[in-house]
C-alpha cells in the first residue's frame, strides 16, 4: 500500500502498525509505502527508500527471528531508520540485545519518559509487556531515554549508523503528542543523511 506525498520516500513495515504511524508521515510530506512483516530485506532495499520506518506490533520479539535476519540486512545499507514499540525491541535484537517479559507491562497514556541528554520528560502512551535489557545492549547502541519509575530501557541510538528507536508511541492517537517531535528528528536524520551522500 502507497500513500503518496512529494517528499521523503519512507519504508514502513507493518508488523502490526497503527494507522497514525503512516498519518504522521505522511502529513510531513513523506510518501510512504507499508510492507508486510516478513518482506526481505532485498525488496526494500532495491525500492531505494530515503528511510525506513519499524512499526509497532504484538507478541514476543524474540519469536520473530526471519524478521530479525532481514533488519540485519536492513542496517548494513545504512537507509536511516527508526523503530516504535515493537520495531524498537526488533532494532535492539537485530544489533545483538536481548529482551525480556517484564513483570508489570507498561499501559496507559500517562508514562513519564526522561531523554537523558537533556532531562525533558514526556508523557508517553505505552501499551508493552516487554523490555530490552540494558545489561545486553551491545556497544553499538547507547540508551537515549528511560521511563521514570522503574528506569526501563525506552529508547536507544546506533552509534555507527543514523538509526534509533523508541519503545513508546508519538504517534498517539488518541494519547499525549509531547513526543511526536521524533518525526521531525527522523526525517532531519534522513535530510542529513542525503545531504553526507551528496557530498561523497
């Protein structure tokens, strides 16, 4: 399915995706263009995508091992990309964390989430059972956001590559809009990112 838009083409892959996700693309101008959970990664990549976006999703993210080997493939093209949810744990494992079933999900519209770089804390909506552990996370990837109460990994960068993720949903709807702003950083990554290669 594409929705078209005359700006960024974006890869959206769906392994449960809420509609708001592909809406606050698109109302940035981004033609976006959702793929089936078990798309390979050589599909996308020959699509030449400006970026790719993980969606949200159920279940256990250590069942979905096929995706898991596709998003490998995904990260060594260096396509920028950003996880939600689901795509944030899918993120996590593919570059080697683990994650585990929290004892006490997080669901609601109310989590208090801190960046740590800069202290902001946004509400979030959340709606999760599990949770990457940050004892596993590989050098690769540094923490960029944690949830207040009980310091859960919420959010992660790639240190190599221009990708990141976040376990929460600023896509909202209904819900809190304090972290819709991570649109806007996805696609200034995406407008750097083209502006490095241009320049190569």
């Amino acid at each position: 399915r594409v929705l078209p838009g005359d700006g960024f083409k974006v890869a959206l892959m769906d392994f449960g995706a809420k509609k708001n996700i592909e809406k606050s693309l698109n109302k940035r101008g981004c033609e976006v263009t959702v793929y089936p959970a078990y798309t390979k990664a050589e599909e996308i990549i020959a699509a030449n995508p400006d970026g790719i976006m993980l969606s949200n999703g159920p279940g256990d993210p250590k069942e979905c091992v096929e995706i898991i080997e596709e998003l490998k493939k995904l990260f060594a093209t260096n396509i920028p990309i950003f996880g939600i949810c689901m795509g944030h744990q899918l993120f996590s494992l593919a570059n080697g964390a683990k994650a585990y079933k929290m004892k006490f999900g997080h669901r609601g519209f109310n989590h208090a989430v801190r960046e740590i770089a800069t202290g902001r804390v946004d509400f979030t909506s959340q709606n999760h059972g599990y949770a990457i552990d940050r004892e596993t996370l590989p050098e690769c990837l540094m923490v960029t956001h944690e949830e207040i109460n009980d310091k859960s990994v919420e959010g992660v960068r790639h240190r190599d590559f221009p990708a990141f993720s976040v376990q929460f949903h600023p896509d909202a709807a209904p819900g809190p809009h304090d972290a819709s702003y991570l649109f806007d950083e996805f696609l200034e990554l995406i407008d750097a990112f083209q502006a490095e290669k241009a320049r190569r």
